[in-house]
C-alpha cells in the first residue's frame, strides 16, 4: 500500500473511503497495493461484504482460488443480497470460478 493510501486511512478511518481507494488501484494495474487496501478496510470493518467481494474478486483473477473462495464465503455470510452470481469451487462437480457481480452498484 502507498504512503498516500496509508495517510488517508490514519486520518478517516473509513472502511468505505479506502476500499475504493483500492478499487481505483484494482483498475489501475496495482494489485498488490489494491490488496493491501482491501485488507485494510477489512481490519477496520471486517463484516464490510463489498471489501470482501472485491478482494475476492481480486485474488481469483490472481489464481489464488483458496483465499478468494474464503473472502467470498465471508461477503456472502456478511450481506447475502449484494451477491447476484457465483460459481465456487467445489460446490459442483466441473463448475470454474466466475466472477462476482454486485447486484447494487454504489
């Protein structure tokens, strides 16, 4: 996580504000630092279903299924309504990872 991204969370604390903080580093091609930011959100709100979505989403795309499966688990036991669509590994026989689309857009 950048210096930049550390500073805003010291000063608003807000799980919102640096989550799509993150996401805007998500869409730039910074994902290491996006993950950082997510997981930042999560330490300061760790039922904030949207943080676990997009780090979820985040993860898989990375190929790191364990731990998206995990976050996505969490979103799903925190707001259950915000999830429209998802294919889990494991639950059915052939069945690939797909992505995870918010059904509210913010």
């Amino acid at each position: 996580m950048n210096r930049n991204m550390r500073r805003a969370a010291a000063r608003c604390g807000d799980a919102g504000t640096i989550c799509a903080a993150a996401a805007a580093l998500a869409t730039r091609g910074r994902a290491a630092e996006a993950i950082a930011g997510y997981r930042l959100a999560l330490a300061l709100a760790p039922r904030y279903a949207k943080a676990h979505l997009h780090l979820a989403n985040l993860l898989r795309e990375q190929g790191r299924l364990e731990e998206s499966t995990s976050h996505l688990k969490r979103a799903i036991d925190c707001a259950p309504e915000l999830v429209e669509h998802c294919n889990i590994p494991g639950n059915a026989p052939g069945t690939e990872v797909g992505y995870i689309l918010p059904v509210t857009s913010e």
